[in-house]
C-alpha cells in the first residue's frame, strides 16, 4: 500500500505528491478519457475527483494539476487512495 505526501508547488494550481514507491513507468495525462483509454487504473482513479485537470507520474512523486479554483481537499484524497489502491 502506497502513500502519498502533498506539498506545494510555485504554481498555486499544481501539487507535488511524494511516493513511498517508484511509479511503474511514468504517467502524463489531461484528461479522464485519455486515462481510460490508456488502461491507466491510477490516473483514472485520480480524475474521479472533480476539478482534475492532469496527472503527470514519474519516479516516486506525482503532480496533479488542478482547474482553477478547484478545492485541493478531495484531489488529495484521490491522490492518495489511488496510490494505496494501484501503486
């Protein structure tokens, strides 16, 4: 079961994620279908949270970008059940 820290990034509509795990590959996708279609379980789980504008992966961080003032609260929540879930 993965874990992921938030921590702020200088772009106020971006957060940076720290693994505990390295992430199999890497992941850079803006949209829920473009997750879909790839078969990628973790970013598909990680734009079911409304206001997901992208999800980039690589090592052991990830950085979600966000629509503009969408509220980081349940983003992070998907960020870190879809670490636990799929890394």
């Amino acid at each position: 079961m993965a874990t992921a820290v938030p921590s702020p990034t200088p772009n106020p509509d971006a957060t940076k994620y720290t693994l505990d795990v390295a992430v199999p590959g890497m992941v850079n996708v803006d949209s829920a279908e473009a997750a879909e279609a790839e078969g990628n379980a973790f970013a598909t789980a990680v734009f079911r949270a409304a206001g997901v504008a992208s999800v980039f992966a690589t090592a052991n961080f990830v950085t979600v970008t966000r629509q503009p003032g969408a509220d980081w609260e349940p983003i992070t929540a998907a960020v870190q059940a879809a670490a636990a879930d799929h890394l």
